[in-house]
C-alpha cells in the first residue's frame, strides 16, 4: 500500500473536522474521494500533503510519516490544487525551473517530461508569459504540468476538471491512466462522478468528516443495497441519509 490513513481526526484550530477516518490508497489504483461541499474532502487531503497536523491517527506514504522525514515524505507527493497557486513574477518557464530545483529532480530529464506536457496542454508557446496573461484554465494546465513532470509515489488531485475544457479533461485522464499504469497511487477529489465512475478504481464516500462508505461501484451498491445505481445515484441517496 503506498497512502495509509488510519483512524484520522484533525480540522482547524478548535474545530474538529475529520472523524477518524481510515481508507487506503494502493499502488497502481485510483481513489475517487466523494462526497458533499463540507464533509471533509479538502480537509482531508490538507492533512496528506502536510498542511494541516492530524489531532489524532496516523498517514503514511510508503511505510513513512510525514514526522519522520519531513523532506524525504512530501517528494513523494504530487499535488494539484483546486485553485491553481502561481507565482505572479514568475514566468511559467520559471514555475518549472522552480518545481525541479524544489525537489531536487533531474534538470535534462525533466525538462524532457516537461516539454512532451506542455506540447500535450498547448502550453509549449507560453513559456515567457506571466499568470496574468493565463485563463483560468491555462492556470489549472501550469500545475498539472509542474504535478506531473515527476515520478511521485502519490498523486493528490483536487477538484482537477475546474476549467479545464473537453480536450483537456481528456488529455488529463489519459495522464492519471498512465500514472496509475506506472504503479503510482492517485487519489481524486471530483464533484463529476460520472467521469469519476468511468476512471476510478475504488471509491471513498464521506460525510461529516467521516468514511460513510468504500470499495468498488459493485460493493458500494452493495453496501447502499442498490443494484442497478449509478454513482451519481448512490451519492444522491447519501446526501438524502446526510440532511435528515
């Protein structure tokens, strides 16, 4: 297993917002991470990446905590955010010299990466420009391209598809596929669950900080004793349990 978390309890400050919650994250898998606007999705992927100390309970990434090798943990990390975070007097040239020298990568064969993605995102002409001159999606493309250019152990993707146009959605999966192929473990937050259902493995249902429930489509019809349902169906019927 490369991403272990295990009974997680955490939030802001006083407010608590995770109920230890535990699922995993194997290699070569992706993990659709589902559930209502407040239940916990970003607040649990904060607590991954590092932003946020878990109260109580325990994430590993490869056997190792976050405690143990502050450094040596979050290389094994790769991030893309909901909102796209840019350096406004950076250039996006610059936005990769920056993530290589941050992780101490390959200078030659990262650049080669590099280029084959933003060939990919039709970013190859756009070098020299600043953020102000990007769309929003232009800016969502910088940071899967800094994401991945390198072999992490764990991709952590948040709310990805944002303004991202068709082509791009597309181009986007067809990255996560590879990822996943190479032995990578991605876990995804999405509100778009048909495209959710289509490309992920596994599925992690929460609600109210806690796991309400996870597997496969087949086991969470199970689990919701709803044969037929699509996951757009089994989210509805959760969200119905979550209001009353």
């Amino acid at each position: 297993m490369t991403l272990e978390i295990t009974n997680l309890s955490g939030g802001y400050g006083p407010l608590q917002v995770l109920k230890k919650e535990t699922f995993t994250v194997n290699n070569g898998e992706v993990v659709g991470l589902i559930g209502l606007n407040g239940a916990g999705k970003s607040t649990t992927i904060k607590h991954i990446i590092g932003l946020l100390q878990a109260r109580s309970g325990e994430i590993k990434i490869d056997g190792g905590q976050l405690k143990d090798d502050i450094e040596g943990y979050r290389k094994k990390i790769a991030y893309v955010p909901e909102s796209p975070i840019l350096y406004p007097e950076l250039t996006l040239k610059e936005h990769i010299e920056l993530t290589i020298m941050a992780y101490g990568l390959d200078e030659n064969k990262t650049w080669e990466k590099a280029h084959h993605l933003l060939e990919k995102f039709r970013l190859s002409n756009k070098l020299d420009w600043f953020p102000e001159n990007f769309s929003k999606g232009m800016k969502q493309k910088v940071m899967i391209v800094c994401a991945f250019m390198r072999d992490a152990s764990v991709f952590i993707i948040d709310e990805p598809f944002t303004g991202l146009d068709p082509i791009a959605v597309h181009d986007l999966l067809e990255l996560i596929e590879e990822k996943k192929n190479q032995g990578s473990a991605v876990l995804m937050s999405t509100h778009i669950l048909i495209t959710a259902q289509e490309n992920a493995d596994r599925f992690v249902l929460i609600n109210d900080g806690q796991v309400v429930s996870q597997g496969t489509i087949e086991q969470l019809r199970e689990n919701f004793q709803m044969p037929d349902a699509s996951l757009d169906d089994i989210y509805l019927e959760m969200t119905k349990e979550a209001v009353k």
